[in-house]
C-alpha cells in the first residue's frame, strides 16, 4: 500500500518546527506503524536527508517510550494500543496520515517525535513509592491481600508512563498518570503509611510541572493505551482532599520540595 | 599472556559459603559511605535495584541509561515471572531443589557457589518486592499465588498478570526516584557509557554521550557497576527491546575485562514468527503459554496449507508430548527449539514460509472455560491478535523460536567482580550464574539477588580496601578516553557511503542466525569468521549515518553499537568453534548422541571460557576458570 505522510520536523527544542510531506509506497499492511517509519527513514538516510526522530525501544507496548499523535489521536485511531503496536492494516490505500508529537508545555519537544517527559519522573520522586529500604521486609505472605485488592492495585499500576493522557487532555493534565501511581500504592497495605503524604506531595508536583487541571473530560481515559479508568482520579481526589484537611503532613510534604 | 581466573569462592560447606563469606568481607565504616561515588551503567532489575540499594547503604551513586526514564529499561518486558524456592506451595520445594534445577537446567556449566546463594536470597526478592507495593497474583485467601514455568516441576513462579517484568522494575525505579530524591542518586536519562576508564588497573569512571546534544563527558568513581543487559540484539531479530546492546560491556572487554562464554544464547520457543523483510523485532509469548498450551503440527507436508482446524486429531503430530513424554510442552527452551526447527526443516512448518508450529488451547479453553484462559493469559492473547490478526481463541497461535537471552557475559567472580579491579558487573550483562541455559523466570530472579542482595554487600569489600584519592576528569586517561570517543565519532560520521546501519546489522543478524544459531557445526562457524570481518570492513568504509555528533542522532546511535557488534560477533563464534561439545543451548552438530540428543563431554569442557582482549587484530586469549562440581552429580539431562 501507500500512504502519505504529514510529519512534525522540529531540528531542535528551540528550533522552529513545520510539517513536512513524505510519500511512503510499497507499505505491507503487516508493518507496524514503527516499522512503516524505519522503511521511510532508511530510504530518507540513503538519500541523503536526515531521517525522523522518534523514541521507541519494546515495540511490545509495554515500556512507554513510542507515542506520538497519529491523525490526531494519541498513539493513533486504534482503542488500548501503542504506536508501536498499531499495523498499517488499521490504515487504507492511499491514507493522508498526519503525525506529531506530544504536544504539552510540560513536555517540551527535543526534536521532530521526541519530547521530554522527564516531568512523569519527577512527579513519582515526589511521593510515588513506598518507602521500603532493600532487607526491610517481612516475609511475602505475612500480611494476606484480598484478591480484589491485589487485581485493582494491578489494573492501575498498568501504567506504562507514555504520556498519551496529557497529549489527549484539551488542559494538558496529568491527573491519570499521577491518580494510576496513587490508585495502585493506596489499594495495597504497604501503601497505607505514606497515603496521604503521597497524594499531597504528587499532586504538588504535578501542578509545579506546568501540568493542566483536570476538569473531567475523559481523553486520558479513551486514549490510555492500558486502559487506566478515570476512577483512579476521583480516588486520588478522595486522598487529596482528606489529607489536605490534615494540615500536619501538608507542611512537612510540601516543606520538603 | 593468561590472566589467573579468581573466582574466590569462599570456602565452607555450599550453604553456608554466603553467610560466612558476609561475616568475612570488610565493611566500610558507615560515616565513610558517602565519600565513595559509585557509577551504575543500567537501570533495568539489575542497575534499578543495585543503584537504589547502594543509596540507601549512604554510597553516592550516579546511574546512567540511554532511555528517556530509567523506567523504560528492558526488563519491563519481561512477562512470565521470577522464581524463588519459597514452597509456599508444599510442593518440595526448596533452596537446595531451585539450586540443582538451574544447574541442571544450565547443563552443569554454572558455578555451584553462585547458584546456591542465588537460590538463597531469591526468597528475599519477593518479601522485598511485596513490600514495594509489587502488586503480584493473589489467591482468594489473600496470599500469593504461583505458578509452575518452564521445565519446572515445582510451583515457584511468582507473578503479575503477564508483566511480572513491567511490574518488578517499576517496584525498584520507585525505590531509585526516591533515592533520587533524597539526593542519594544522580539519574543521568539518556546517557550511552561509550568507554570505560582504567587507572593503574582500577575502574574508575566512564565516558558517556549525552544523546540529546552529543556532549562527551567524563565521570570519575571509586567503582563502576555494570548492569546493561544482554547482547541478543546482535542477531539483529531477537526479543530484546531495539536499544539491547554490547557495547558498555565490550567496550570494558577492550579494556581488560574477560569475556565469558558468549557463545552460550538463549533461543526461546514461543516467538511470533516473522511477517516479512520489513520484521524489526520479534515479540515474545511468555513460555507459561506452555503450561495450557499443546504444541504441534501436521503429521503430514501436504496438511500444512490448509486451515488448523481442517486437520483432523489423528492427522496432528504433538511432537513434544510424543518426543518427551514426562516433560510434553514443559520441556526445557533449547528442546523445545530445536524440536520446532526440526519439524519446519521436515517441511511440516505452518504459515508464512513454513517458519512456524501451532500452539494450541482448544482443551484447555473445553478443561477450564475461555474466562479462565483469558484471566490468564488475557493481554498475551490481545498483543497476538494485534500483531498477527488472528484470534488465538478461536485458531492455534503460531510460534517459532527466537533470540531471547544471552547467558554469556562478563566474567565475574563471586563478589561480581570483573577481571578489573573495581569492575563490577550484575544482571544479564555477568555471565555469572545460568551456565549453558537459563531456566525461565530466573533471569528476574537473578537481576534482583544482584541489585539488592548480592552486590549491596559485595562492593563494600572492594571499597573498604580502596582510598578515597581525590581523582578527577582531568586526569590524563579520562582525556584520553573523551578523545578516544570523539575521533571515532567523527570517524563514523566521515564515511560517507551508502549503506544503512540497520541494513548492515541485519545481514550480521543472518550470518549469525543460519551459523552460530540454535546450532552449530565448525564449517559454518569458520565461514562466519570469514564473513562476518568482510562485513565489518563494508560497515567501516560504506555505512551512511546523516547528521552530526553534536545533536540528537538516532543513525549514530545505532550505528556505534553495530560497529560493536560486528566486532563482538567474531568472538561469539571463537567462542562456539572451540567448544567442541553440545550442552545447554550450545548444540554443536558434531557432538549429539544416535538419538539427536545433547552430547556433553565433562572431561574436556567443564570450564568457563573467559576471552581476554588481547590488541587490534590479534586473535584473543582464551582463560579457562575450571568448574568444581563438590554438591551434584554431573547427570546427563534427559527429558525423554
Ligand atoms: C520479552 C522478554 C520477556 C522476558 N521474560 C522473562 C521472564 O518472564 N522471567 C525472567 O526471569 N526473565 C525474563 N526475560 C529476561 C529478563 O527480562 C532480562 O534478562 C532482564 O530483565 C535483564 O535485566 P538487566 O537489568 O540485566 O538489563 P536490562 O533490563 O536490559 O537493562 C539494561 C539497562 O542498561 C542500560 N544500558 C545498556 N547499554 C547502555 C549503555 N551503553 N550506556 C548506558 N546505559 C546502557 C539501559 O538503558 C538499561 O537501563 C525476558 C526477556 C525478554 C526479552
Ligand atoms: S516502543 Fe515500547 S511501548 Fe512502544
């Protein structure tokens, strides 16, 4: 097959950046959308010009670094699925595709698909753990976890930190990403202890990050590649709301940076 | 000149060794921790789990990755699970049981004192791991449930759904962004260590390439830890995320660290076989498939065209189940493997070329109901449909073997130290504790006892007995070293020619692949050594890398691993030549019994080959650390 390609060419962060036309032909519809883009790119360097720069390492789905706006669509038009993961067979003959990077103030482009995403990093440093120094621990079945709990802190921690939800967002937020760490550490006993610090000093972060409010929309939901649900924020909500009123952890999370 | 190999193996009956060896190993007075800098290359289990553990141990550490996060290392990949002898299952397990099965399973080429620590503090991985938050498979009852994995025959997998991997790296990149945090840890994201520096025969620091401007810099140390992981990405079709390389752990070789066994890679059974020409990787199928799958193809050449579900029962040939009957589809990767290629090099193969053999839930879907398969297997099931666009509820999965792990790799000695003084190695990057081949789920298993147990204890020997000396970048060798980078940078970028990197890396993959693959035989391993220079010479004086050093370079990143590669797959295939015996995953052609089977010879081969560097052009040094078997009889494996 062939397609034709829009693509976001930015040399560089302070570069400007335009999108520049590729005519891509003789596509098997078995490609990935990654692989679509290694054919063009080994064709680009043969000829001389510099190919398109895109994070990528798994191509399983699994490690976060693909993303790019497929279309308009984070990670493209398929539902629970990463650009890495989307086949050209998703496309037809002769398709106009349009592809950019994550667009967000808090993910600064690096060149043409790369962004920063360092922002996700920082916001897990703020509270994302549970503090547990290595041979701490007591034996694994010492305290019993109801299945259900165990399943939920999983479907949460689903997370693969590829950023889809704040390129979906209209604000831009990272409410599903930082309300996944919180969901996943506050369904399970270890978690308890630093619960309420955690959801200050996250949400904290989040906003220092030039991160966007979140106002509900559901994007993040519907472009999640692992299918995180939004209740995960009306839970980060809950935490955040009771521990704010519980001003004593408040000044020592927030005075600690 | 030979280097003497120390494996300093403590003495002492075998399960006492760890225990006796941490009361003996010096400690560094706690207040002086922090004096010392501690370099980890690699943040997947194994630099995650070392670099945070070192923190909180008051070392000043800096970690270093070429991802954008240190969450993104490879072993997110990791679906099936890790092992650990805690018979919560009652099923006979124990420590002893998990250190005989992975010697057994390495085919006796494993360091009896390595494994039994490591079946040890496996136990300690996952009551660490609980108390992360690792959100692992519960039962009803509230406790952690298990699996059996790949060969064993016990139930000591532990797991979460299919991305134990995903799942035990976020546990341990948690812990290191606190450390982080804390001010323990400097995290250096996206950073490729392009050399290693060696004063007066110490490690002491690294060259790194900041990938998003090209910087080159130098950092200093009193230790250097390397975790970067396996070098399957040499057969350039492998599992193994795009970015998997040799070069840190190469570039250490060149600098005096013997290589071991690098011949010895893994080739797993249940890959999605190759779509065409376009393939950039290959995606796994947790082997725990295995456990309800039944694998098989027609009996007949002429079935192979028609659909699975045409081919009557009779006309099936369950080829494991009948080859080895105890162990059926459970038999060990390498088995399973060459099992597979058989019958495709029989003509017998399904799908695209006839590179492939069903794997098939029909009864186990009638035995346990759909519900159950997919609560097990559920997102395996969807990444197979999404890439292949077939329904594996509904028709048999194709499956054909692929690249998957890579047991050789730095020789290290007991406290995971690499012939150079200072230089240690941990993970998959140490050749250290899988001998010939790796059982399934032991690799986390393994990355983890490294990064949280082992090294934690270990570096401080080293360090106790080091001064703290003041040294900095501007020292001769680290000027030399930063030059060193940037000539061979401005090297590649002035070749100028027409060829890709990936299209070069991929023809290695292929010599590689049809002559040092899932087996061996001396003719071909000699035409590769033929090959693969010819190849290298194309590489230096006909790749294509547009651009320049001083930016965000994709072409020039790949393109210094294949010239790695290109130089490291030569070694591979010394390696293979001079092992003139099967054992594990090493299957040289010559050497099988009437029946196909493995033939291991104890009497020549008992050894670890460890390579030393010996100068451009000259043929490397082979060093023979001995294998002393005092606690299990050298059988030979059948699993008929
Ligand atoms: C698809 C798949 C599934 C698997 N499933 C299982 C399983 O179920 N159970 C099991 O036990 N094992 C499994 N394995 C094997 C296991 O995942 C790996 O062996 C293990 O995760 C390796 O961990 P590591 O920490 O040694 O290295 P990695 O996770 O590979 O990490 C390497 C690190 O080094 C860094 N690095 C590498 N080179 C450089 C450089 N030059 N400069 C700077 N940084 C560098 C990388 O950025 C990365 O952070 C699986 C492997 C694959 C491919
Ligand atoms: S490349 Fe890893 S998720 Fe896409």
């Amino acid at each position: 097959m062939k397609v034709v390609l829009h693509v976001w060419r930015q040399a560089s962060a302070s570069a400007a950046g335009k999108l520049v036309d590729y005519q891509a032909d003789d596509i098997s519809p078995d490609m990935s959308f990654l692989e679509m883009l290694d054919v063009l790119n080994e064709r680009l360097i043969v000829r001389g010009e510099d190919p398109i720069a895109f994070d990528h390492d798994c191509r399983e789905g699994i490690c976060g670094s693909c993303g790019m706006m497929i279309n308009g669509a984070a990670h493209g038009p398929m539902k629970l699925t990463t650009a890495c993961q989307l086949h050209m067979r998703s496309f037809s003959d002769g398709d106009e595709i349009w592809i950019e990077p994550w667009r967000a103030k808090a993910f600064p482009v690096i060149k043409d698909l790369v962004v920063d995403r360092g922002a996700f990093d920082r916001i897990i440093q703020a509270g994302g753990f549970v503090s547990a120094p290595t041979g701490s621990a007591q034996d694994g079945n010492a305290i019993p976890i109801p299945k259900q709990a165990a399943d939920d802190a999983m479907d949460a921690a689903a997370c693969i930190g590829c950023g889809a939800c704040v390129a979906a967002c209209p604000n831009a937020s990272a409410s599903l990403f930082t309300a996944a760490k919180i969901s996943h550490l506050g369904e399970l006993p270890q978690g308890q202890p630093e619960r309420m610090k955690r959801a200050l000093a996250m949400v904290h972060q989040m906003d220092l990050e030039t991160f966007g409010g979140c106002t509900l929309f559901g994007e993040c939901q519907e472009a999640c590649p692992k299918g995180i649900s939004i209740d995960t924020i009306a839970q980060m909500n809950r935490d955040y709301i009771f521990a704010a009123a519980t001003e004593r952890e408040a000044t020592d999370v927030l005075g600690s940076g | 000149m030979t280097t003497k190999l120390d494996a300093r193996i403590p003495a002492g009956p075998l399960a006492e060794k760890w225990d006796k060896h941490r009361f003996e190993m010096k400690l560094v007075n706690p207040a002086n921790k922090r004096k010392y800098h501690v370099i980890v290359v690699g943040s997947g289990l194994a630099g995650a789990s070392a670099a945070a553990s070192l923190s909180e141990l008051g070392y000043r550490v800096s970690c270093f990755c070429f991802q954008d996060s240190p969450r993104r290392a490879h072993s997110i990949a990791a679906q099936g699970g890790i092992n650990a002898a805690k018979n919560y299952q009652n099923d006979g397990d124990s420590e002893w049981r998990l250190f005989y099965d992975t010697i057994k399973g390495g085919d006796f080429r494993a360091r009896e004192a390595n494994v039994y620590r490591l079946a040890q503090v496996s136990v300690n991985i996952i009551d660490q791991c609980v108390a992360q938050g690792v959100p692992f498979a519960r039962e009803y009852g509230g406790l952690l449930a298990n699996r059996s994995f790949g060969g064993a025959q016990v139930s000591r997998t532990f797991y979460a759904r299919g991305q134990t991997g995903q799942q035990l790296l976020l546990g341990a990149y948690q812990a290191l962004e606190k450390e982080i945090a804390r001010g323990g840890v400097t995290m250096h994201s996206r950073h490729e260590m392009l050399d290693i520096v060696v004063i007066d025969g110490r490690a002491r620091g690294i060259i790194t390439r900041d990938l998003v401007t090209g910087a080159v810099e130098a950092h200093v140390a009193d230790s250097v830890v390397l975790g970067t992981g396996g070098y399957g990405n040499v057969y350039y079709l492998s599992t193994n995320a795009k970015g998997c390389n040799v070069t840190a752990t190469y570039r250490a070789y060149k600098k005096g660290a013997a290589f071991a066994d690098p011949c010895f890679t893994q080739i797993h059974p249940t890959c999605i076989p190759v779509a065409g020409e376009h393939q950039s990787k290959l995606t796994l199928m947790s082997e725990s498939l295995r456990n309800d799958g039944r694998v098989w193809v027609p009996k007949k050449k002429e079935d192979c065209g028609k659909k699975p579900g045409e081919i009557a029962e009779g006309d099936r040939d369950y080829y494991l189940e009948r080859k080895y009957p105890s162990f059926g589809n459970l038999s060990p990767r390498d088995i399973a493997s060459r099992a597979a290629k058989e019958v495709c090099d029989e003509g017998r193969g399904v799908g695209p070329g006839g590179r492939g053999v069903y794997l098939d839930f029909a009864d186990a879907i009638k035995r346990l109901g759909e519900h159950t398969i997919r609560e097990r297997y559920g997102n395996l099931f969807e990444m197979y449909e999404r890439i292949t666009d077939e329904d594996p509820y509904k028709q048999p999965m194709r499956i054909y073997p692929a690249v998957h792990y890579t047991m050789g790799g730095l020789w290290v000695d007991y406290n995971l130290m690499s012939t150079i003084p200072g230089l240690h190695v941990i993970g998959e990057a140490n050749f250290s504790d899988h001998g010939a081949n790796r059982l399934g789920a032991s690799a986390l298993m393994q990355g983890l006892a490294d990064g949280y147990f082992v090294l934690p204890s270990t570096i401080g020997d080293y360090l106790a007995g080091v001064k703290v000396d003041g040294l900095t970048a501007e020292h001769a060798a680290f000027r030399e070293a930063v030059d060193g980078v940037n000539a061979r940078t401005a090297r590649l970028l002035g070749i100028k020619g027409t060829r890709t990197a990936d299209s070069i890396h991929r023809e290695l993959g292929h010599i590689m692949w049809e002559k040092c693959g899932m087996s061996r035989n001396a003719a071909g391993l000699k035409e590769a050594l033929v090959a693969i220079p010819k190849l290298r010479e194309e590489f230096w004086s006909n790749v294509c890398i547009p651009g320049t050093g001083a930016e965000l370079n994709q072409s020039l990143e790949k393109a210094g691993r294949v010239a790695d590669f290109l130089e490291f797959a030569e070694l591979m295939c010394t390696d293979a030549l001079q092992r003139e015996e099967s054992c594990g995953a090493h299957f040289r052609e010559e050497y099988q019994t009437k029946d196909g089977e493995a033939l291991r010879d104890d009497e020549h081969f008992a050894y670890v080959s460890a390579w030393e560097y010996a100068g451009e052009g000259m043929p490397p040094v082979l060093n023979k650390e001995t294998l002393e078997f005092e606690n299990v009889h050298l059988s030979t494996r059948s699993y008929k």
